[in-house]
C-alpha cells in the first residue's frame, strides 16, 4: 500500500475574484504615479499588440551572471500610431474621492469620433478653457481625453478607443498650459517614453470561455476508478459555515479579464514599424505601418488587442538609464514563408 496523501494544498490564486468578464475591452487605469519631473509630461499611452518575436542583446545587468553576453530574450511588438488630443479634463480633491470640475474639446473633431461618441455640435473651445482657467485654484489633476487611431493600421478597426491620460510634473498651472499646446494635435510615442525605461502595461486577457476547475484553478483531476466525474473537485466545502464557500474552486468564465503587468522593459522605440515585421506579416495582424514599442517578454492579450502603457507605478530599484544594445531582431516568418 502507497502513502495515502492527506494533504493538498490551494490550488489557483485568490488574488483576483470574482473571475468575471472584464466591461469593455480597454483596460482602465485607476492610479497615476507621482512624478519628480520640473515640466509637465504625459504619464501614459495606448498602442495595438501586433504579436511576439525574439531578439539577441547585450545583456547589461551587472548582477546577471550573463553581464556583457549576448542573450536572447522573447519580445512583443505593439504597435503605437500617434494618438489625437481631443479634450482636457480637470479633477478636484474631495473627501469622497475625485470630482470632475470641467472639461473642454477640441475645434473640428474628427467624424471617427461619432463612432464612439455624441459630439457637440459647436465646441466653445475658448470658452471651455477660460473656465478651466478660471477654477485653477480648484484644480488637483489635469487630464487629456485621448483617441486611438486605428484607421491608420493595418487594422480593420474603425472605432477609436477613448481615454483619460493624467500629466504628471510641474504644478497645476504649467500642467494647464502644457494641455492647452496640445489640444487638437497628435502625441506620438517617443515624447512619452524612452529607449531602455520601465513601464507598465494594461490589458484585457485572452478570452477563454466557460472552462471547468481543472483547466480554470488548475486542481487535480480525481482517480480514474472516481465515482461520478473525473474533472470535478471532491468535495463543495465542509458541513459548518453551512453556505458555499467563495474560496471554493468551480466552473466559469476563464479569460478576459482585466490585468496589469509592472515594469516591463522597453527594448526599443522605432520610427518605422516595416524594421520588425515578418515576412508575410504578423498572424491575425498584418504588416505595421507605425512607429512600434519592442517590450521585453510578454503581455496580455489576444493580438489586435488594445494595449494602455503607463509610467511604472513601482519602479524597481536598480534603473539601467541607457538603452539595451540588441544586435539581432528576428524576422523569420511565422507561417514557414
């Protein structure tokens, strides 16, 4: 007779419930990281994930036994077309969190806008920021209302995807007067992040359906000779408390969810997305048009999925200030070309 095993412990983590379907397909940001910076600056961006590769490069971590050798390390691509400032939004401080005090939009918006929202006939742009200015006293953040571009992708997408970006740096004044410099106009990548920088990604997760306990938290499947089920949990919790617990492993959505990863590495910054696209394109993606983020390892998401970079919430310790040197990007395609 075997050692009967008596104890097993959790399977899965607790650390996002409930599992459910995440409400939109843009990931939001609930907090802005501080910024030691003397100007203001844009905190965030929004790119398209186009799909993986892997690069060879100089491994510059003096603490890695590999320091100075050439490494290779698996790499995504996101796809970053300059993003359009359509309005700017102030908040306020309260007890019960933050207010909205008043916001102003862009002259001309573009007709993609009404895909995804109702537009105002007639913005009074002027009129909008001389009350914004008027209420600076108020004023405890300084937002941009910002629209993707799909149109200019290989994308079939049409739909711009619409977000709040705080600005960090400087005071509420200099914040204010920055915004209004870039109302109406287009912000690419490079004015936000640099080569070798940390940053942080957000994403919904690749959406797996309706999924059973071993595939969703991973528990062991029982015995074969088992009475009733093979892929179900032994048993629904204990007699007393006399309810089902929350903690106990059952069938449900798995995937899409929302999720973020921290300080993810920039690679590289290009101008011209043609330097790291595979011969034939990117599956279920296509050829990149645009500047482009070479991020270190992976993130969430399907492709096509639209990715929110963030500046790091928690930067790690040590900072590497210059940019990786990579001396090899593969290109081979991905359908055997």
């Amino acid at each position: 007779m075997g050692h009967r095993k008596t104890h097993a412990p959790k399977h899965g983590s607790l650390a996002y419930l409930p599992r459910h379907r995440a409400k939109r397909t843009v990931a939001r940001i609930r907090f802005w990281p501080k910024t030691d910076s003397p100007t203001p600056r844009l905190l965030g961006f929004t790119g398209f994930k186009a799909g993986m590769t892997y690069v060879f490069a100089i491994e510059d971590r003096k603490r890695s036994p590999n320091f100075g050798k050439e490494v290779m390390r698996a790499a995504t691509v996101v796809e970053t077309p300059p993003i359009l400032v359509c309005g700017i939004r102030t908040y306020t401080k309260t007890p019960y969190g933050l207010e909205q005090l008043t916001e102003a939009w862009m002259n001309d918006p573009p007709k993609e806008l009404e895909r995804t929202i109702v537009l105002p006939e007639k913005p009074e742009t002027e009129a909008m920021l001389q009350r914004i200015t008027d209420q600076l006293n108020d004023t405890n953040y300084v937002r941009l209302i910002t629209a993707t571009q799909p149109s200019q992708t290989s994308l079939s997408k049409k739909k711009p995807d619409i977000s709040e970006i705080e600005i960090g740096g400087g005071n509420a004044k200099q914040q204010l007067d920055y915004a209004k410099t870039l109302l109406g106009k287009t912000v690419t990548c490079e004015e936000v992040f640099k080569d070798g920088q940390h940053i942080d990604v957000a994403a919904i997760t690749t959406g797996k359906g309706f999924q059973g306990p071993v595939k969703r938290w991973h528990v062991t499947k029982l015995q074969h000779k088992g009475r009733k089920t093979k892929r179900g949990i032994a048993t629904l919790g204990p007699w007393n408390p006399h309810h089902l617990m929350y903690s106990i492993p059952r069938a449900g959505q798995m995937g899409y969810h929302q999720r973020i990863e921290y300080n993810k590495r920039i690679l590289r910054i290009g101008k011209d997305g043609k330097d790291v696209t595979p011969k034939g394109g990117y599956l279920r993606y296509g050829n990149l048009k645009n500047p482009y983020l070479l991020i270190e390892g992976s993130i969430p998401g399907p492709e096509k999925r639209t990715i929110r970079l963030r500046t790091p919430a928690r930067p790690p310790k040590e900072v590497i200030e210059q940019a990786p040197t990579i001396t090899h990007i593969s290109l081979e395609s991905p359908q055997g070309r």
